[in-house]
C-alpha cells in the first residue's frame, strides 16, 4: 500500500510503514511543502496513495465529501505509529476495495470507516 503523510504527521509514522512494507513518503518529499488541504488530497489521488493527517479541520472536510482515501489520526501524536500499524489489518482489506474511503483511528483497536456512498 501507499501511504502519503500531511505535514503535520511525525516521522516515526513514516518508519512503521516503511517497516511494515508499505510505501511512504511526506508532504516535503513531495516538493508540497506549502501545499494546501484540496492540493495534498489531489496529489494523492494521482499517486495512488493514501492520505494520513492528524489536521482536524482538513480530515472533517474529508468526512462529510469522501474523495480518495484518507486517514484521521486523531490520537495522541506519540502514539500515531502504534495506533496505525495495529490498525492496519483491518483497514489495508477495505483500501484495497474502496478508493474513496476515510477512517478515522483513535486509539488501539477503535476506529471508524466513513465511505462516500453508505
């Protein structure tokens, strides 16, 4: 899987992905340093990969218009690397069949799924 980090996700996130497999990278490894919400969701889409942020504002405009796929860190940034990977056996099955999904992780084995069709 793909994963493409916001700005303002930390760097242990992008080293349990990788660790995991998956492909990853930043907002700054992209050249999107200044980039806007709608800008980072665009490129996403293009690339294949999966948005992860902890922006609020960002991730409920996301909620009420799911568009790609898009992950809502919405613990504790310490915790983020270990809320994601834990979570990952259940979500990578539904990325794998939506391309227009959100979750929302909170904490170790809680999240929500939010699609744009129900």
């Amino acid at each position: 899987m793909r994963f493409f980090l916001d700005h303002d996700v930390d760097a242990d996130v992008v080293s349990a992905l990788v660790k995991e497999g998956h492909q990853c990278w930043t907002a700054a490894q992209a050249g999107l340093n200044r980039a806007g919400d709608d800008e980072l969701t665009v490129y996403a889409c293009n690339a294949q990969a999966c948005v992860v942020t902890h922006d609020r504002e960002f991730s409920v405009r996301r909620r009420t218009n799911v568009i790609g796929q898009h992950i809502w860190l919405t613990c504790n940034e310490w915790d983020a690397a270990d809320v994601l990977v834990d979570a990952l056996p259940d979500i990578l099955p539904i990325l794998d069949r939506h391309s227009d999904v959100m979750f929302t992780l909170k904490t170790r084995g809680q999240f929500e799924v939010h699609r744009r069709w129900g």
